[in-house]
C-alpha cells in the first residue's frame, strides 16, 4: 500500500489559523458508512446524530507548554527542544530541533537558568532522552518557560491558549491537542448526558506517534513512536458492559481511538491499565472497540488519514475530503469536523 494513494490537493488558504469564535459553530460533515453519503451541518447539530444509550469516549488530556527554546552551555548554540514523552524520574523523551549539535551529556539552559537539560540518550530522528534539572514543581517551572506547541502549519499566534486545549482537558502530559475535542462547549456536553449517553474519559498523551509525518513510500514500513495511555477501572468496566448490551462506542478524537482499539485488540476486552502503544491503523485493520467516530481533518499522506480511511473505506473518505475542499471547510487543527457512523 503507497503513501501516495492517501494524498489529495489542499489550497493553503484552507488550513485554519485561528480558532473559530464559537467552538461549537465549527462545520460538521456527517458521513454514513452504508450508505456513504454526506451531509453538511454545523457541530452543535452532532446531537442529532447521538442517541441515548450511546457511549461518548473523550481524551482528557492536556497539553503541556513544551516547546523551549535555550542555550547550550558549551558553545552558547541555540537549541530548540520539544518535550515528548514524561518516562519517569525527571526524564523526558524529546524531539531537538537542530540535534546534530546535541551530543550525549550536553547541557541545554533554558530561560533564567531555573531549567536545565542534560542529554543521557541519543535516539534516531532528533530524539534525545534527557534528565530535567531544577529546582520546584516541574510544571511549574514549565509553565514560565515553555510555549504552547502549536503545529508547524499555524502561522498565526494565538491570543487565547486555552482554545489549544479541549474544556474537558484534566491530566497534563501531551504536545499536541486532541482536536477532535476542541468543538465541545460545557453546554453540548451537557445536553448530550441529558439525552441519556454517558460520557466517559480516558488518556493518551499525544506524541510523535500521532503527528510525526510518514517519510516511506510503502506504508507498511512507517514506523510508528509509542504513546503511553491511561484506562481507568470504572472506566473499563461501562465500556464491557456497553459492549456487552450492543451499544455504540462513539471515539472523540483519533487518540481516543488508537486507545480503545490498542487495549481491546490487546486484551479481547476493555482492561484498565497504564501502558504504551504504538498501534498504526491503516486499510485492512480490524475494527474491533469503536462504533462511530468524531475527527477532524487531517493532513495529507498522514497516518490519521489512513487511520480514518480504515474506520469507512479510502475512496469514500477520499471523495469526502474533496468534498470538503470543494466547500471550503477548514482543515487541521483549529479547523472542521466530521462524525463518521
């Protein structure tokens, strides 16, 4: 299977810049798998297409400010570091801008010198494994120095960097919002648990597996990075008995389900657990945890895209992705939606 059958043409002026005023005025394509049509709406009409006793999972993860930018120490070089991965201990996983010139044991000073990074692993890709050295609450010291890490493709700054985070985002760890989430309002969710569907939430911290970019012709040599994720008892516990009583597990976000699909493939049920996946869905998978699913829309030749194209079918979602540019919705992160049933 090539990367290339996962490309269309997109005009620049559709990748969305800025947030929409009103989170839950973003459009929503509606598309039908049996019958494979679309429809244009709005998202605040998605109740309309949700059904009590429906299962509504959500990741509640939150994004952390984890772009530095410091100094290193020996030759006073700029070097930009975008955190990754917590793995424990004040270690951190993390992708370098300019890696070259970060060499084991080097040290990278950030801001006041309150942080410091020192190099303890060289990984492939500008990957370094660094120990965090300061003085505090990590987070803390981060929220002073760190930047909120906007993708590459959004040019414009943001005012507001709440609107990079979903309303509902609780557990910090991730580099990249799940955006899917980013069209809730207090006030849909809300009337969504009124209409009888229970929302439930899980967490995977977005990394490198979710938007690193595929540079191999054949999609089957892609590799993908892990992910580390959270499923709570009670959590695993409605979703068995939703499995159980047939009804529709409905996935906000392709992170939500990467997660659900990555522990149920694993376990033949819903276990909670705090693990790693790095599970890459593509044509052929296997459905086997989610019913219906709420994303936005992806890059091209991503492995979201294909993740999507697996759920319906490629030259359906193809044609909806034309569709979209034909319409003119906005694309990517601060952009529209679709709800695959």
């Amino acid at each position: 299977m090539k990367i290339s059958e996962f490309d269309y043409h997109l005009p620049e002026e559709l990748i969305a810049q800025t947030p929409i005023s009103q989170r839950d005025t973003s459009r929503l394509m509606v598309l039908n798998r049996k019958t494979e049509t679309i429809e244009d709406k709005h998202f605040y009409n998605i109740l309309d297409y949700l059904h009590s006793g429906d299962i509504l999972v959500r990741n509640n993860t939150k994004v952390i400010p984890a772009r530095l930018y410091g100094i290193k120490e020996e030759t006073n070089g700029h070097v930009e570091v975008l955190l990754l991965k917590d793995m424990g201990n004040d270690i951190w996983e993390c992708l370098v801008g300019n890696a070259k010139i970060v060499k084991l044991n080097t040290t990278i000073t950030f801001g006041d010198g309150s942080l410091k990074a020192q190099c303890i692993e060289i990984k492939e890709e500008g990957i370094r494994i660094f120990k965090m050295i300061y003085e505090g609450i990590f987070y803390q010291v981060l929220d002073k120095l760190g930047i909120m890490p906007l993708p590459p493709y959004i040019k414009e700054r943001l005012n507001d960097p709440s609107r990079y985070q979903t309303v509902y985002a609780k557990v910090e760890g991730s580099a990249a919002a799940p955006t899917a989430g980013l069209h809730f309002t207090d006030e849909i969710l809300e009337k969504v648990k009124k209409k009888g569907i229970e929302v439930l939430d899980v967490t995977l911290h977005v990394g490198l597996g979710t938007f690193r970019p595929v540079k191999v012709d054949d999609v089957n040599d892609h590799h993908m990075h892990s992910e580390f994720y959270m499923i709570d008892e009670v959590v695993a516990e409605k979703l068995n008995q939703a499995k159980a009583n047939g009804q529709r597990i409905i996935s906000v976000g392709t992170t939500s389900t990467r997660t659900l699909e990555a522990n149920y493939k694993k376990y033949g049920q819903f276990k909670a657990i705090q693990e790693s996946t790095n599970i890459f869905i593509y044509p052929g998978y296997q459905f086997e945890a989610i019913d219906a699913l709420i994303t936005n829309f992806h890059l091209p030749k991503s492995t979201l895209v294909m993740l999507v194209s697996a759920f319906a079918n490629k030259d359906y979602i193809m044609k909806a992705y034309h569709h979209a540019v034909e319409e003119k919705y906005r694309f990517f992160s601060f952009g529209d939606c679709m709800f695959i049933q």
